[in-house]
C-alpha cells in the first residue's frame, strides 16, 4: 500500500494518504492534512 505516503507541493509535505477505495481504480486517493497535526508533530518528534 500507499498509505502514509506524501503529498508535496512545493517541495513541502502537506498530506498523508490515509487510504485509496478500492485499490485507487477511478477513484482518488484519501489524505490526512499534515497541518491539522502541526502541534502534535511538534510535541513528539525526536
């Protein structure tokens, strides 16, 4: 699988897949904003 994989946009990381419907086929991928969790990434990275 793909999750957890990024989503860049100008060489920033801005999205996390969190999953594909159905292996992706005619769907787009699902992400998580990276933002949103800005705080706690901030608070437990090491």
């Amino acid at each position: 699988g793909d999750s957890g994989s990024p989503l860049v946009y100008n060489d920033q990381v801005i999205g996390l897949v969190s999953f594909s419907p159905s292996c992706g086929i005619g769907y787009p991928d699902v992400y998580t904003r990276v933002h949103s969790f800005l705080s706690w990434i901030e608070q437990n990275k090491n």
